[in-house]
C-alpha cells in the first residue's frame, strides 16, 4: 500500500515540475489531493479540480485530468451557485405551467422526466409561459457558456504544448474549435418519480436501485453539468424546500468501478463525450466516461431533480479522426437522421460501410450510437405511453381520448414517423378537432405543395392544406379555396392573352423605325415574354398539386382565353411552354419583310448588269 502511494505521489510531483508557473503547481496539489481522497471513499468519486480563475496557468493539469478520468471540476465561478439555485427552482414551477413548451417522457424507475430543450434563445412559448425562468436561465448559460471556453481552451493548450500533434487531416478541429462552431444543445431536466421504484438489482458483486437512466456515453465532444436541485414538498401548497444530497451521477472509472460524482453545490463538473475521439484531431489517450443517472429511493419521501447540462457538438465539416473515410460529422448526422426515420437515400450505404470500423470507448462502435431502442415500432411502448419522436411518452396527464393524441411541436404540426423531419421539440398533445371555419383541411398538419396519392376532389379535415404557389399562401378554408379556383382561371387567360400582346407589339416593332422609340418597343416585348414565362410555368406548378377543382379551373381559363385570343391561329400548340415562342404564322409575317429586300436587291440594276455580264462572257467562249 505504501509503495502504491509513494508511486501515486512521484508521478503528479514529476507532472508538477513541467509547469512552469506557481498557480499552475497549486492546483496541481489540490488534485492531486482530490484524486487520493477520492480512493479512500469507496463509493463516492471527488473528480480532479482546478479553480475557474487558474484554468490558463493550469493547461496540464486540465488535460491530465482528461486523459485519466475523463472528468474535471471547476469551482470559484462568481454568482454560478445563485444563478444555479434560482433557474433550476423556476424551473420547477415552469414544467407545472400549463402549455405546450415541455415535453415529457416516461423512464425506467416509473420516473417521469419533463424537458425544456434549447439550441440557441429559447422559444417565445417558452417566454411567454415562464419569463421568470428564462431570466433566470439566460445568466446560468451565461456562466455555463463562459466557463465552457475557458475549460476549451485551456485543454487545447495543453493539448499543443506536451503532446506531439496527430497526422493531420483536411477537416482536422480542435476542442477550442469545436466550442466556438459547432452547435451547442442544452436541457433542462426535471425528474418525477410518478410510480414506486423497481426492486434492488443485483450486479457487479453489489446492490443497489434500477437506475433511471442506464450506463452509457454521449457523442458530443464536451458536457458541462450543472450540480441538480433537489427539492420536496413543504408546507402550504406549492411550495418547495431545498435538499441537500448526493449529485445521482454515477460514472465507471478506468477500474471498472461504479462510483458516485461528489459536486459540491458552486462546482461545474465536465466530461469528455465520444465525439472527441471521433472528430477531434488530437493524439492523448482520454477516458470516455460511461455515467448512469439514479433518482433518490422513495424512503427519502416524494422528491424531485432539477438538472442542467450542455453538450457541444463538432462542426459539420469536421473529418471523422479514426480513418481516412472522409466522412464529415454533417454526412455522420444526416444518415442519422434518416436512419432514425427507417429511411435510406443514394449514398448512405458507402457513409454506413466507411463508418462500419469506427469503433467507440467500452466495445460500442458508431453504429451502434445510431441505432435508438424503441424507435422502429411504436408498439413496443408499454400500456398508456404512445410513441412520438425517437421515445415512449405517457399520456397519463392528457385530458383527451387517445384517439385525440397527436405527436406535434410548440406550434402544433404534427409529426409523422415517416418523413425525416427532425423535431426535437415534439411531444404529445391533444388534437382539438377542426373548427367550423376549418373544413377544408387540418392546420394542424404541416402544408403541403402537392397530394402524392394522385388527384383528390372536395374537402376532408383531415388532409393537410395546400400551399397555393407561395409558402404564406396556405388554402386553409373556404373562401381562400375559392378564390384560388378564380386566379387560376385568371392565369389561364393571361397566359393566352400574351401571346397576342406579343404579336401586336411585334407590329409596333416593325413600323416604329429605329431610335428610343424601338428601344422602348422592344423592351415591352421582353416584359410581355417574361410574363408569359411565369404564367406557364405557375399554371404548370398549379397543375402538379394534384387537385381537382384547381386542374378544372386552370383548363376553364385556358379555354376562355383560346376562345377570346387564339381561335382564329392557323397552328397553334395546347402546350404552354411551346407558346411561349411565336407562332408560325408570326413567324411568317415577320420574315416577309426580309425576303422582299433580298429580292428586290437581286433584281437591282447592279445585280442585273453583272449577271448580263456573266452570260455575255460564257457566250463568248462558246
């Protein structure tokens, strides 16, 4: 035991002497010290830590840290304990507000787990139903984001300074890179246990609860963990009392051991996540930490966890590390996406084989991370939980039948599982059944351009609406329906009208001489062009959406304008695009004039002299 302890303090001293700062040696103590108490508790793990305001002096010591437990805790961070306690207390009272900006699904333990996710500002739902918590919020992303690049940072240099750079690779980024460009996901989480916990399970040689969210990995470059809240009931209604208790995270260390993280309240705990081998050029041997999440036992009477967390994902043009497949983590999450979906495009089996290899931390390989329980079939949900985006979630709070559930964004349309729509932000809702002025289609669905069944007649509630030509211009009831029907007929005898405005000022053309005067001509005949371009090419998009009533209305133009514009043309094409050129017989007229000059300069005196000429020569030789 001595020996271990002697070699465990030359090491960190040997570490010690590399730095070459005295801030940079004392929080290299205070790891060390850390790291050495941690082995004396068998079931809590005291991470590696270095004060916030030492992170630049302390490269070393970060990327150590890194390398041996994949963790690293930041304490010092100025107001982050108050913004913490008073975002994640809103947040409490936020997931209670009755709206759709939460969503909420069933885990194991018969815990729920209610969730306010963000890429950037939070929703204007969000705003409008809890303004206190996205107050609150808005200072701990600060404080988080801030102490994020600061942790980055100093891992790239230490990163650049002690270790040899990696083969280079076109597409290569670094940790520090990574958190200014790729994109940033952020949760907040509120755990409920709304059923009694799962018995004690036996594994590994110990004891202990069914944990409620699994061992596993994340494939984001860096996570940053907020300490959760605990809080129960106390008191008058509604009213919460803070606990004080473990952090629930437990993490594997490079032994294999299963160990509770100790976060004191102020800290901000880091982790390394699968992406950093994967799309980060580097050549340190880091630990990716499994972790697993377990809520407090029911003896602890009715409690509740309210957690924040970062993860920062590569930039979508960074090169996958660990081959030369060329793979880009945007090609990576696009065949995810579709994966997901049950979905595959042209492409995506040379993406899935250059990916087959790629093996991640604990035996897990890439493809595996794509492949998400659950997701193929929305029958394997248990009893009271419909299926909706990528998990099961219950529909135990719903004041609706099940046959008015739907599975849809803050804004109502619906999610179907077979498009390759990502949406984050979908959860179950009851579908109120459309109002009286809805009876053409369902505004709860997203629009569409066209029916892909084929052509479809009258009205049905429950089909999407159709987008007439423009996005904003959506037939979502009766009288816009209608007065579609009359701009298509409109169209259609626009479109026979330009052929004839196109041949009048062809005429205007002729007899207007040269000067502005044929410039101004001739300049209306190009307007009359384009415009009839884009009438054919509307009536055409108009066609393709497969209604009836509007195919019906675009012919009836069509015939109007033939019977008013074209009926007295000799060759005339129904094609529309055909008519965009001159018919023949304008065609003819307008090669008429050229044709008389040619012959009457062939008949000229000159012409006829030199022809006379040409006779009288041939004659003379004869």
């Amino acid at each position: 035991r001595e020996s271990r302890s002697e070699e465990r303090a030359a090491q960190p001293l040997r570490m010690m002497r590399a730095s070459s700062t005295r801030k940079g040696k004392l929080a290299w103590v205070s790891l060390v010290l850390l790291s050495s108490l941690a082995t004396a508790r068998a079931a809590t793990l005291l991470p590696p830590k270095v004060p916030l305001e030492e992170l630049d002096e302390a490269v070393l010591p970060v990327l150590h840290a890194f390398e041996e437990s994949g963790l690293l805790l930041v304490d010092g961070a100025r107001d982050f304990e108050a913004a913490r306690v008073e975002a994640l207390a809103r947040l409490e009272e936020c997931v209670d507000v009755e709206a759709d900006h939460v969503r909420t699904a069933s885990l194991a333990d018969g815990v729920l787990r209610h969730t306010i996710a963000t890429k950037g500002e939070f929703s204007e739902e969000v705003k409008r139903a809890c303004p206190e918590f996205a107050r609150a919020a808005g200072e701990l992303r600060r404080l988080s984001l801030a102490a994020t690049r600061r942790v980055a940072r100093a891992l790239q240099r230490g990163l650049d300074e002690s270790l040899p750079r990696a083969p280079s690779r076109d597409g290569g980024i670094g940790v520090e890179e990574s958190v200014e460009s790729g994109e940033h996901l952020e949760h907040f989480h509120v755990y409920r246990r709304d059923s009694p916990p799962g018995a004690r399970v036996e594994g590994g040689g110990t004891s202990g609860p069914v944990p409620t969210l699994d061992m596993h990995t994340d494939l984001g470059v860096l996570l940053t963990m907020a300490p959760a809240l605990y809080m129960k009931p106390s008191g008058g209604r509604g009213k919460q009392q803070v606990v004080a208790r473990g952090s629930g995270l437990f993490v594997e260390t490079r032994d294999g051991e299963v160990k509770e993280v100790a976060i004191p309240s102020d800290g901000i705990l880091f982790m390394l996540g699968e992406g950093v081998n994967m799309w980060v050029e580097h050549s340190a041997a880091f630990h990716i930490p499994k972790h697993a999440m377990v809520m407090p036992d029911e003896n602890e009477g009715p409690m509740t966890r309210a957690w924040y967390g970062r993860m920062v994902l590569p930039p979508h043009g960074a090169k996958l590390q660990v081959q030369d497949a060329g793979v880009t983590y945007g090609d990576f999450k696009e065949v995810a996406k579709r994966k997901l979906q049950g979905i595959q495009e042209e492409g995506d089996s040379k993406l899935l084989d250059a990916m087959q290899g790629v093996s991640c931390s604990h035996g897990r390989t890439l493809l595996t991370s794509l492949s998400v329980p659950g997701h193929q079939d929305k029958d394997e949900c248990g009893e009271g939980e419909i299926y909706c985006w990528m998990q099961c979630m219950p529909t135990k709070s719903l004041n609706c039948s099940t046959e008015d559930i739907r599975c849809a964004n803050e804004d109502g349309k619906i999610w179907k599982k077979e498009t390759a729509e990502m949406c984050p932000s979908c959860q179950l809702r009851c579908e109120s059944p459309p109002t009286p002025e809805y009876k053409v289609c369902n505004p709860n669905f997203t629009p569409v351009s066209m029916y892909m069944s084929g052509f479809t007649w009258g009205f049905n509630p429950n089909d999407p609406c159709l987008v007439y030509l423009f996005q904003g211009l959506v037939l979502d009831n009766q009288w816009k329906f209608v007065l579609a029907c009359f701009v298509t007929v409109g169209l259609g005898v626009m479109a026979d009208c330009c052929i004839l405005l196109r041949q009048w000022v062809r005429e205007n053309i002729k007899s207007c001489g040269k000067g502005f005067k044929l410039v101004l001509w001739e300049t209306v005949g190009v307007a009359f062009f384009t415009s009839q371009a884009f009438l054919s090419y509307a009536l055409m998009l108009v066609a393709m959406t497969y209604k009836g009533e509007l195919l019906c209305s675009l012919l009836a133009g069509l015939a109007i304008g033939y019977f008013f514009f074209k009926r007295e043309a000799r060759q005339e094409s129904p094609e529309l695009c055909c008519n965009i050129t001159l018919s023949s017989k304008s065609a003819q007229e307008l090669e008429a004039p050229k044709q008389k000059k040619e012959a009457e300069q062939l008949l000229s005196k000159d012409h006829m002299d030199s022809s006379l000429r040409c006779c009288q020569e041939e004659q003379t030789t004869d």
